[in-house]
C-alpha cells in the first residue's frame, strides 16, 4: 500500500497558465479574404515574371 500513487498528493499549488492571444493564421481568415490574398499573390508573380522578361 505504501506505493499507491493514488493517494499521492503534492505540496505545492499550480497557477494557471496566463492566456495567449491566438496569432495570425490563414485558416482562420475567411474563404474571400484567402481568395484575394491568393489572387494577390498571383499577380504579383506574374509581374515579377513580366517584369523578367521585358
């Protein structure tokens, strides 16, 4: 009985974790906002490559 973990208790108090604010993520924008963002980076790829070729 003396190595039953269950009765185990610890001395000392836990203080919560502080809250974090969730950062920047692109799965939490919106599907039009992740289109546009898209359709932004597409141009200006296509620019780039314009650009390189002129």
């Amino acid at each position: 009985m003396a190595s039953d973990t269950r009765l185990h208790r610890h001395g000392h108090t836990h203080a919560p974790a502080p809250r974090r604010e969730a950062g920047f993520s692109l799965l939490r924008l919106s599907a039009a906002r992740r289109i546009g963002l898209a359709l932004i980076v597409v141009a200006l790829l296509w620019g780039g490559v314009l650009w390189a070729l002129s």
